[in-house]
C-alpha cells in the first residue's frame, strides 16, 4: 500500500497541475487532498451541482474543502436538460459524466490545468461503469487507478490523513434510486433525498429509498444495511417511518428484507451486482 501511495504522488507530480472531479465522496476527496498536497495552487477542485446531488452531500463536500484548505469550484451542470439522461438508460451515468467533463475540459483549457483526473479505483475495474467511457473520449485520468490502490486501501490512507470521509458509506447520484427505463424527475429525486434524510436522521448509516411507479401513486421500497434492519423492526420506527415517508409524498413504503446492496436495480436488467457498481 505504501508503495501504491507513493506512486500516486509521483503521478499526481508529473501533471504539474490539475484538476480533480470532485464529488465529496471516499475516493474523490482523499484525491483533492493529496493532489492539493503534492502541487498545491496547482490544483482545482470541481464539484457538478445538479437535482441529482443531495444538498447535505454538497455541503458537506464543500466543508471538508475549506477544512482541509483546498479550492473547489461548483459547476451548475445541465443534464437534466439531456432528453437521453432523462430517460435512464442503462449507460445513465454517461451522460452525466459526459456533461461534467464537456464543463471541464474548457474550464481546464481556460484557467491552464494540464491534465483534469476522477477517482475511479482499481478496485473499480471490471465493473458496470458507463462513466469511464465517457471518462476515456475526453482523456480524463484516473490516478487511483494507475496507482493500484483500491477502496479498502484508500479507506486506510484517508483515516491516516484523518479525513472524514473513511469510513463514509458508498454514495450515488440521487438518479441511481429510480428503475432503468423509469424517467428522471427532480420532483422524484427530491423525494428520494427527503426519504434518505429522514432514516439517517433516525440514524442509520447503509440507506438506499428506491422509488417505485406504481399504478395509484409512488412507492418507495427502503434499503438498509442487514444488521440495522433489526432496529427497524421497532413499531414505534416502522411507525415513524411511514408517517414520515406519507408526509414526503409515497402512497406506500415497504422494507426490503434483502437489506443494502449497491446497484441492486442493476440486477433487474441483468447487470452482474458489484461492491462497486455505478448506479447505487
């Protein structure tokens, strides 16, 4: 691991300078800090603000920015202008990240950043990953990856740099809560985002709302990591949950005894699950 560190320094050395697609997640935040450590005002951090982005993940990821002393920009990004976006397909997170980077590549070009990176891993390879296509048509890097280091490691490096972000549960796009093929509203990502807000402010951690049409109205069925669905099973929680998920707008809420797993709407369309699958 040691040696995959430095690697990475050695590689975030040789750009001179960069700019670092930030999202406020492990991998993207323990990117910024060491990139913002090896060449400093050299280095730009850019974060895309869009329906799809809670704000508590915004505010969040701009306030270990000022914690840990290193700029960020925030592009308001317009794919929810893309008709081909709104129709979620299953490369959903192309077109995305096709947008992100169509933002930054003259952003870098303007400001003189010669080389624009993202976090993917190398724990990453192998998996469902619509980004990285886009990623490669704008020769965006992806240094972790070089590097080899993979989530757990990174998980280890953030804690010793004492970043906040190490033992983060894995986060999406606010998208990734709705069934391929079901459109992307804001109206439903609000939804999903107040749903999520809730369960973590009743405190627990693994959360996913994923947000069902049904013929009467929305249906939101509720995710949680398997060791915390116990604690669900309190009346006065189920209770709670329901009134509160009533109140956001959901005709019905149920609890998926499966518990958490990220991209479990992948398996619906036959995409192989993975601990570190894009869509959720």
């Amino acid at each position: 691991m040691r040696e995959k560190f430095d690697n990475l320094k050695e590689i975030l050395r040789g750009y001179g300078s960069c700019i670092v697609a930030y999202s406020g997640g492990v991998d993207s935040v323990f990117l910024a800090v060491v990139a913002h450590q090896i060449l400093g005002k050299k280095c730009l951090a850019a974060i895309a603000d869009s329906a799809s982005l809670p704000r508590r993940e915004l505010e969040e990821a701009l306030d270990i920015a000022e914690t840990f002393g290193f700029p960020v920009k925030v592009l308001k990004t317009q794919e929810f202008k893309n008709a081909q976006y709104l129709e979620n397909p299953t490369n959903r997170c192309y077109f995305c990240k096709y947008e992100l980077f169509s933002e930054l590549v003259p952003l870098a070009m303007k400001e003189g950043y010669a080389v624009i990176v993202y976090g993917e891993n190398a724990t990453d390879l192998g998996d469902h990953r619509p980004g990285a296509k886009a990623a490669s048509e704008f020769s965006i890097r992806a240094p972790l990856k070089e590097a080899g280091l993979t989530k757990s490691e990174i998980r280890l490096l953030s804690a010793e740099l004492g970043l906040p972000t190490a033992d983060k549960a894995q986060m999406a796009c606010l998208s990734s809560r709705i069934p391929y093929g079901e459109p992307v509203t804001p109206i439903k990502l609000q939804m999903v985002e107040a749903g999520e807000n809730l369960l973590r402010d009743l405190g627990f951690f693994n959360v996913r709302v994923r947000h069902h049409e049904i013929t009467l109205g929305h249906l939101a069925r509720i995710e949680l990591g398997c060791d915390e669905i116990s604690a669900m099973m309190n009346n006065d929680r189920f209770q709670e949950v329901e009134t509160g998920f009533k109140k956001i707008g959901y005709l019905y809420s149920t609890l998926d005894l499966a518990g958490y797993r990220r991209g479990s709407l992948n398996q619906a369309v036959g995409i192989k699950p993975s601990s570190q699958t894009e869509g959720g």
